[in-house]
C-alpha cells in the first residue's frame, strides 16, 4: 500500500522543550487517518511540520512523495488545509475568497470560477457568495475555507477540529462531505479532539502524548487492545439471583444495573454459552444480551493518562 505521508523521527523543540519527539508514522493513500491528543501533546506543531508552516529540528517528512523542507512547495500544490480558525479574508466576498485561491494555484480562470461555482453549491453558499465573509456564522465560514482548501482538487486533505463549535447542521453536512471526499479518493489527516467522530470517520487513528506516539491502529482494534476484560450485560424475564450467575463459566464479578446485569469475564464467548445454558436449565428467558465494548474515549483516557 502506498504511503501519501511518510513521517521518520520528526521532532521539534522550543528553548528546551521537546513539543515532538522523535515521532513516526505513515498516512496510507485512500485513508482518513485520525490524529488524536490531549491539549500540549504535539498535535498542532506536528500538523505545522507536515504543511510546511514550520520547519523541524531533526527528522523528515514526506507528504505526496516530496520532502516537505526540501520541495515544500510541491507537497503544497497536492494538498489543501483547513485550520481551525477561519483564514478567509473578511473583507472580501466568499467568491473573491476562492477566486484568490485560484489566482494562488495557478488555476485558469474559467477553471476555478466553476470549481467555485460548483464548490459553494455544495456547501450551501451560492446565493451568499457575493457577501463579505465578515457577516457569515462560525459554520459558513468553516464551510467556505473547505471549499477554499478544495478548490484545487487536492490528493491530500490536511483539517483541524473541522466541526468545533459548529451546529448540528454544519457538522453534518461537512461530515457527509469528507466521506464523499474519500470514497472519491481524497485522502485526509484529520486532527480532532471528538473521539466519535474520529471513531465513525477514520479507518486508522494516531495518539500522540507529551510529543511521543504511544498507538496507531484502527479504531476497533485500538478499543479491543486497551481493555482485556470484557463486559456483558444481561436481563431476565425472571428474577435470577447474582451468586448463580457469579459461578458461571468464564464470569470474573458480576454487578446489578437496575433491572440488567452487568458481568465482567475473561472470555467472552464462554461467559455468553453458560448464561444461555443457565437459562435453558432454570426455565428463564434471555430479555436482552449486548456485549459492551470500551469506547475511542476509553482508549484515549487510558493511553494518555498522566496528561493534564
């Protein structure tokens, strides 16, 4: 599989702090890859290093096959940024906004005037795109530098906290956005503090502590990894007294959760043949029977615990 970011002991300090340590990873072609930690950890001057806004202190960086250091502006002409806050000019209208980036992106006219005809239709902006930016909401702007940053059609997408703080409606429509985004071969670095979103949106996900990687996998195998003991709740459609279910196969403790069951075990498949067992032999009916999996947000907590 081939790599659109390709990241070797990339590390940089500020006066005598290490903000990045000597970290590596790799970003497949096709993935949305989600970049996740606690506020300090590094997120942010990592991001900075792979778009070419700083430079690192050891390490490289290949984005889109490129040296970011060495050929920054190659690796910047295959990729778009959509930081965290707005960098459209208030002062301009949303189609001089995109009509600059075009201008900055060498696009031919004709080009980028329907690229951005196109582009605000689909954020729902057309018929603002004549206004000053300076009178859009938090959610329009944040639709119009997504527009901006794809004007060009890059291979690569670079978003910070795309959705914070925005309505239920935005966050949405940018969601269904980058999906549609990547299922057309866009692939994207999202840097996020929502674990649901990062959990629904991204085959892969980084997680990155006091400036060190401590994890990369796929969100299902990351929840699976941290937490050996699992966790099965029951219900009955009779009373069953805890001590027969505590002696149960498999079954390490068990706990009332109003009028459900909450059993920890070892494994799993076992403790679920004896609680179907246990209520074929005692004339009980299973009422419910979900296994209950720990969440991306467990995950977090547990691998950067000891951050503030």
């Amino acid at each position: 599989m081939q790599d659109t970011i390709e990241v070797k002991n990339l590390t940089k300090k500020f006066g005598t702090t290490i903000a990045v340590d000597h970290i590596s990873f790799s970003v497949h072609e096709g993935e949305i890859f989600g970049f996740l930690g606690p506020n300090g950890a590094g997120k942010t001057t990592t991001t900075r290093m792979l778009t070419g806004v700083i430079p690192p202190d050891a390490g490289f960086a290949l984005v889109l096959g490129h040296d970011i250091c060495r050929s920054p502006v190659l690796a910047k002409q295959g990729f778009g940024v959509v930081p965290e806050t707005s960098n459209a000019y208030a002062d301009l209208t949303a189609w001089q906004n995109l009509m600059l980036m075009g201008d900055l992106y060498g696009l031919p006219r004709v080009r980028a005037a329907q690229r951005a005809s196109d582009l605000l239709a689909t954020m729902g902006l057309l018929e603002r795109k004549d206004q000053k930016v300076q009178g859009f909401s938090k959610g329009m702007k944040q639709r119009l530098i997504l527009a901006m940053a794809l004007l060009h059609e890059p291979g690569l997408l670079f978003l910070d906290e795309p959705t914070g703080g925005l309505d239920v409606q935005s966050t949405q429509m940018i969601l269904s956005m980058l999906r549609e985004l990547n299922r057309a071969g866009t692939t994207i670095f999202l840097t996020t503090h929502n674990m649901e979103e990062a959990n629904r949106l991204c085959h892969r996900v980084g997680i990155i502590r006091s400036g060190k990687m401590v994890a990369i996998d796929a969100p299902e195998r990351l929840k699976a990894a941290i937490d050996r003991v699992h966790r099965v709740e029951v219900s009955f459609d009779h009373e069953v007294p805890g001590d027969a279910l505590a002696g149960l196969a498999g079954v390490i403790s068990v706990n009332r959760t109003g009028d459900k069951w909450q059993i920890t075990a070892e494994d799993k498949d076992a403790a679920i043949r004896s609680l179907v067992t246990f209520g074929i032999q005692n004339g009980v009916a299973i009422v419910t029977l979900n296994t209950l999996a720990p969440s991306l947000d467990e995950a977090f907590l547990r691998l950067t615990q000891g951050e503030d």
